[in-house]
C-alpha cells in the first residue's frame, strides 16, 4: 500500500503551538504577570439569547415521538436555507433554495470543495492568509501559486498576466483585516470569466463589514455567479465556533468543464456528508430572525468597538496597521524593524500581552503581528493602556 506523500510537503504548523508554549513557560517563570491574549481567534461571547431559546426548543422536540427527527437532507433543512436565502435578498443576491448548502463550518467545506476540482488546477492564493487554503492543497498534489499581499498593495492583491484555475479571496482577510471594494472584486471577477477559473470566496467575517459600499457578498459583483463559490460561516457572525454551522453556496449557472458545479456538490455531500444536527441548524435559523440578528449585531458592535480602541491607541502611538474597521483583526507593523517573532517576545516580556506571529501566516507576514479584538472591553483597555504608558 501507499500512504498519501503529498502530505510530507505540508510545512509544520507550530504557530499556535509555539504561541501557547512560550506563554505557559514566561507564566511559570512570573507567575505574578496577568497575561492578555490579544492572540484569540476565537469569539469570547456566549449565544445570544434568540439562538439558545431556538435551540431549547427544539431540544425538546427531540424528546417527543411525534416531533423527533432522525436524518435530515444533506445539504440541510428547507427551513434554514430560506432564512439564508432572505438573507441574501437583503444583500440584494437573489439565490435558489437548491443553491445553498449547509455546513458544519467554512473550514470543512474549504477543504470538502476540493474534492470537485482536477488536482491538475493551478491555485492562487493570497500571502498571508488563513492557512487552511494552502495546506488543503498541498494535500491534493495541487500546483500552489502565492499571490503578494503586502503594504504597497493594501494586503489586497489584484489579477495579473499569470493564469490561475481557482482563485482564493478571503474579504475581510485573515490576518490582515484588509477588505476588498467592488471595483476590485468586479476585477476579480472579470479576471475569473476570461480565465475560465472559479473563486472560492471566503466570506465568514462579512458580518464585520461596516460600509454599505463595500461588498459582502461575492454574489453583489455581476457575472460573479457563472464564476464563483461563496464560503461563509456563523463562527464569526454568531459566535458560532463551537456550535458549528456554516453554508456554502454554489450557484446552478456555475458551469465548468461541461459540468454544473452545482450538480457535483450535491453528489459529494450527499455521498459524503449526512448534516448538519437538527437543533443547531433551528439555532442557525434564529439568527436569521430581526431578534437574533440584532442580539448578533451587538456582539459585533462589542468586538467593533475593541478594535476601534486598539486602533486608536496604535495611532496616538504612530504605529503602521491595517485592519480593525471591517474585521476584528489589526495587522500591525512591528516596530523598529523587529520581526514577527521579535515583536511578540517584547509584547509578551514587556507588556505581558500574547499576540500571533505574522509570519504564521506567509512569507509577507514576516514584520507583522494579529492582534484580535475577540475579548472583554476591560482586557483590551489594560492591553492599551500598558502599550500606551
Ligand atoms: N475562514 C476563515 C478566513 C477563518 O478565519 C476561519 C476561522 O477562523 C474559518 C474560515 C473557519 O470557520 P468555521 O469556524 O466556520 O469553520
């Protein structure tokens, strides 16, 4: 037999690792340090009201004989993908119920995708960017081609001469909580079309886009549905992380090769995948709902207004960033030519307060720190106030 080897050029993912080991190790060595982790990628607010009551209620339908539900549609209750199809109307996207899969999170379905494109597909991906992306690939044997995402491009980069069969956007970015405009995805777009390449775009921290004028979906860029898959997740949206559901949307005018892309990932999920449960995806739906919506968007404001602090606080001190507007990421420039690692040792020694690496993240993440607004609106202030000092 043969093992996969193509898993033998994955690079070793010791960010998170490294991150939480030299935390412990600098705890232990000064117990009396009250350390902040501003390193959180993870949402630090419980469900809102609206998701626990939907999901209490049909806890109890569980319980009962005549309201029990066993295996549900693969691609999820007719319910939720209603809910996210007014969603969308909002957003001014009009989608089928046919188009909108449900998922147990972006990140499976970030990898699960993969599964209907030729490993033969050159792949463009932004660097820095949420690892997931790179990795998934290289686990398939696909060719990976970097594309630079770095000051003097706004962490935005943009289409060139070179030819690309799946294009990687994540908007708002993560790390760098930067966040493309229509132009710029309209060019995205145009570039996919004359390609005849397909997007796959992230979009689990739209929810934190507060600009009318920018996009939040893929889908308000016209020609976008003959050219991309849409990814989003409640993780961000609705403090979700643990909960996990997300939906991937894959439209009927998606046709490649001779093949509706549409058609081949009901095949894989309903051969793959049996679902999400019956009592989140009720939680999913009451987040849809004007109570949990507005529940949800004070959670975001909270996160927001973290974010806003630490901007403010990083230009009172002259501090390089992008981020932190549209996204709960701030990507700031380590200081006086430190790199990532540097910069996160005088963070933890100095200020007592653990960021993440930028160089984590790619090769342009080198001289670059995230810091996180998933916190209390005390802890971020005590960060700000020690960094200000
Ligand atoms: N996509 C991006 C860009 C992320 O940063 C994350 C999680 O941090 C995910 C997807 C994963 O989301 P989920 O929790 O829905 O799997």
């Amino acid at each position: 037999m043969q093992v996969n080897r193509n898993f033998s050029n994955l690079a070793t993912s010791y960010l998170f690792t490294e991150v939480a080991r030299k935390q412990r190790e600098y705890s232990a060595a000064h117990p009396e340090a009250e350390i902040i982790r501003l390193s959180i990628g993870d949402v630090t607010r419980p469900l809102v009201p609206a998701v626990i009551d939907a999901m209490t209620r049909a806890v109890a339908e569980m319980g009962k004989a005549e309201t029990f539900r066993g295996y549900g549609d693969e691609q999820g209750y007719g319910f939720l993908r209603e809910a996210i199809k007014k969603y969308y109307a909002g957003k001014g996207v009009a989608l089928t119920l046919e188009e909108i899969f449900i998922s147990d999170g972006a990140k499976s379905d970030v990898g699960n995708i993969l599964n209907i494109f030729s490993t033969d597909n050159i792949v463009a991906v932004p660097d820095p960017v949420y690892p997931v992306y790179v990795d998934t690939n290289i686990m398939d044997g696909r060719k990976v081609m970097l594309l630079d995402a770095n000051a003097e491009n706004g962490f935005l980069p943009m289409p060139g001469e070179e030819h690309a069969d799946i294009i990687y956007i994540c908007s708002p970015n993560n790390p760098t909580g930067a966040v493309y405009n229509k132009e710029q995805l309209t060019a995205w777009v145009d570039y996919a079309l004359a390609h005849d390449a397909v997007i796959l775009f992230d979009a689990a921290y739209e929810a934190f886009i507060n600009d009318a004028a920018l996009p939040t979906s893929i889908y308000q860029i016209p020609g976008a549905e003959k050219c991309a898959i849409e990814l989003c997740s409640l993780s961000k949206t609705a403090g979700f992380t643990g909960t996990r559901c997300g939906y991937t949307i894959v439209p009927k005018a998606l046709v490649k090769d001779d093949a509706s892309l549409n058609a081949m990932w009901l095949r894989r999920q309903t051969t793959k995948f049996n679902g999400v449960p019956y009592i989140v995806q009720r939680g999913a739906e009451a987040v849809f709902t004007p109570e949990g919506m507005a529940e949800c968007k004070e959670n975001i404001a909270h996160y927001r207004e973290n974010a806003k602090v630490m901007g403010a606080a990083f230009d009172k001190l002259g501090l390089r960033y992008c981020g932190g507007v549209h996204s709960p990421y701030i990507w700031l420039h380590c200081p006086d030519g430190m790199t990532s690692w540097e910069y996160f040792d005088v963070l933890l020694s100095e200020y007592h307060i653990v960021g993440t690496p930028g160089s984590g993240f790619g090769k342009n993440g080198e001289g670059y720190i995230r810091l996180t607004a998933f916190n209390t609106a005390e802890n971020t202030k005590k960060a700000v106030e020690r960094l200000t000092k």
